[in-house]
C-alpha cells in the first residue's frame, strides 16, 4: 500500500514551516540556543501556536480541538525539526494525549481546551535516572492515597509547565498516570544543563506530592504514550535530518577546492545519495508508524519502533556528516551546523535510542515477555 500525506496535510506542513522560516529563523533560534540562563520559551511563538492551532492538532473537537491524528501532527513536528525550532510545542501535545487516552471526563473539560489555545504549558515525566522507556524505567512510586515519591528527569520544560504528567507504579504493582502541580508542596524543580540549547530539561523530584490520578491509566497506556512520543520525536529528527542534508548539499555545490566544487568528487557524492535514501526510509517509517498509531494496526508498536531507531540513525550519520562536509567552517560555534548536531544528539535518546527499538524489533518479532503490547 502506497502512503502519502493529502493535500491537506502538505499545507499544513508548508504553512507551518513558512511560518517558522519567516518569523523565527536561525538567527532567533541562536539567541535562544546562547541565552543559557533564560527559559527557552519564546512568548510569541508560543502564541502563535495557539492561535494556529498547533496545539489542538491532537485535541478531539468536543474539546474546542481540531481532532486530527498523528500523521497530522507528525507534519508539524517535521516543521518544528526543519527550523530546529525551541519552545514545549511536544511536551504539551504529549501531556495532552495523556490526557485525552486516561483522563476522566471532568479532567479533559478542564485541561484539553486549556492546551489546545495554549494557555496552558503541561509537559510529561515518564521515567526515571537510567530508566528504559517503558513501564519497568519508572522511578516514581504512587502511595495509597495517591502522593507520590521519587524523581524522574529529563523533563522538559518543566521549569515553565503548569501540569506535569507523571508515570509512577502503585502499590498494587500497577502503572499509574497522575497531574503534578510542579509549585506544589513536595515538588522540586531543578533545571538540567544540556549540550542542546533548543530545549530546556529539568529533573523533578518528589517527596509525598499531591496527585491526581488519571483514571484510565496502566501499562499500555504508557506503552502507547511513549510510542506516540516516540514517533513525533522521530518526525522532528527526519525534519532537521532533511534540512541538514540539503543544507550540506547546496554548502559543497559551491566549495571549491582542488580547482572544482567538492560536492563533485564522486565519493561524496555517493555519500550524499545514500544518506538521501536513508533519510527517505526513515520519513516513509515515521509516515507508517504515525498512521498504525492512529487506525490502531496490529504491528503499530513494531512501526514505532521501526521509525525512531531509522530516524535517529539517519540524524546522527546526516549531521556529523553536515559538520564534516562543511569543512573547518562547520566546526565553528558561528556556523548553525552545531544546532543540528546537538538536537539530534539529544533526540537520538529521548524515547528510546536506536539500540533500545532494536531490541523491542526483535521482542516483538519474536513474541518475547520484554515487548508490551
């Protein structure tokens, strides 16, 4: 079967990259990256994706949300990594989806159409130090009144999120999804430094927090949490992979060295082709994987899987070979190359790194215990 994004969701994409080319390009995307002690939460972008709907993309209409799917907001995803662009845009569309997969009725009244306009900034805590992206990393444990105790990190952006969701397991051996105040009592916030300035990470630590339980939480839910963060951070790596590749592209057209553009010597350019075709199957694999996610298809996990380990290879081999093909210029903190390499060294191990899907690609294909369904 043939996939491809309709018309619809082609302008989606064009409009929301446009936007970013234009309103916020490499030079703010900079001033973000270098401002260290800042919250790396740029107000009017945030308002714009508000206003364009961005935020509702996953948010069903009954919720004043445009009821999409996630091949929908894999495009704007991709748009987010083309522009290697900072902001909460993924945390808060995943707190979302919590939402919306376990909360009760009263919980997605109260929170979707908040994060659906943008005024409310959530992000989500799904596991702990050294923790795998699974049930079995979470580091949090959940009393029987609901209090939760324990750390989990990275966070992102929970210095400026307002609601945290927080995987923890119960004392009946359970897994739990619960709504963190992170200003409440027994919550403390603490920012992570990182080697990638267009996010902001924190660790969160808690110590008998209130919580609030989403009712229709477990495993599986997590399960299907983590795949969905896993296939958009997988369209956000193909972005800026596609992007760094034709930046690379157009960079040695023009270098010239030994009389003639470098990008005309035939090793690089074969180089250049098959990284062309690995980006392409990693685009193809998030494309399937998004639309699995969304009809429910019996190998959705194995897709998700497939996606992020293809997508964080394609990446790292695209923007170390982008530093390399730029030649001494590449190197240096002036040239953007950096931007790309360090975003996509980061989102190569959040939701799971390639080596973690291929293991879970083997446990599913096998039918092994260490593979959810």
């Amino acid at each position: 079967m043939y996939f491809a994004l309709t018309e619809e969701q082609r302008a989606l994409g064009d409009t929301v990259r446009d936007y970013l080319a234009d309103r916020f390009d490499l030079t703010a995307v900079r001033a973000v990256f270098e401002d260290t002690g800042g919250d790396g939460h740029p107000a009017e972008l945030w308002k714009t994706a508000g206003e364009q709907g961005w935020l509702a993309v996953l948010v069903p209409p009954e919720h004043d949300g445009l009821g999409l799917g996630l091949v929908d907001a894999q495009v704007v995803a991709r748009a987010f990594g083309v522009g290697v662009v900072p902001g909460p845009w993924l945390p808060t569309v995943l707190a979302g989806e919590a939402v919306r997969l376990a909360g009760s009725p009263e919980q997605r009244r109260a929170l979707l159409p908040r994060i659906a306009t943008g005024d409310l900034v959530a992000t989500v805590a799904l596991r702990g130090p050294a923790g795998r992206y699974d049930p079995t990393g979470v580091r949090v444990t959940a009393d029987a009144a609901g209090r939760l105790t324990g750390t989990a990190l990275p966070v992102e952006y929970a210095e400026v999120a307002r609601t945290v969701v927080v995987a923890a397991t119960e004392t009946s051996g359970q897994t739990g999804l619960y709504l963190v105040d992170p200003r409440s009592p027994g919550v403390t916030v603490d920012g992570l430094d990182s080697y990638d300035g267009t996010v902001r990470t924190a660790s969160l630590a808690l110590d008998g927090a209130d919580a609030r339980r989403l009712p229709g939480s477990s495993a599986a839910v997590l399960t299907e949490l983590l795949d969905r963060a896993a296939v958009l951070t997988a369209a956000d790596l193909v972005g800026l992979a596609r992007q760094a590749l034709g930046r690379t592209v157009a960079y040695d057209r023009d270098r010239v060295q030994f009389g003639r553009p470098v990008g005309s010597f035939q090793a690089l350019k074969h180089h250049l082709a098959d990284l062309h075709v690995a980006v392409t199957m990693a685009e193809h694999a998030v494309l399937y994987a998004a639309h699995a996610l969304d009809v429910g298809l019996a190998d959705r996990r194995l897709a998700a899987a497939v996606a992020k380990s293809k997508a964080g290879d394609a990446a790292r081999e695209v923007t170390g070979t982008m530093i390399q093909y730029h030649g001494g210029i590449g190197y240096t903190w002036e040239h953007e190359a950096h931007f790309f390499y360090k975003r996509a060294k980061r989102e190569i191990y959040s939701y799971g790194d390639p080596d973690h899907h291929r293991e879970r690609i083997a446990a599913l294909t096998l039918g092994t215990p260490s593979a959810p369904a």
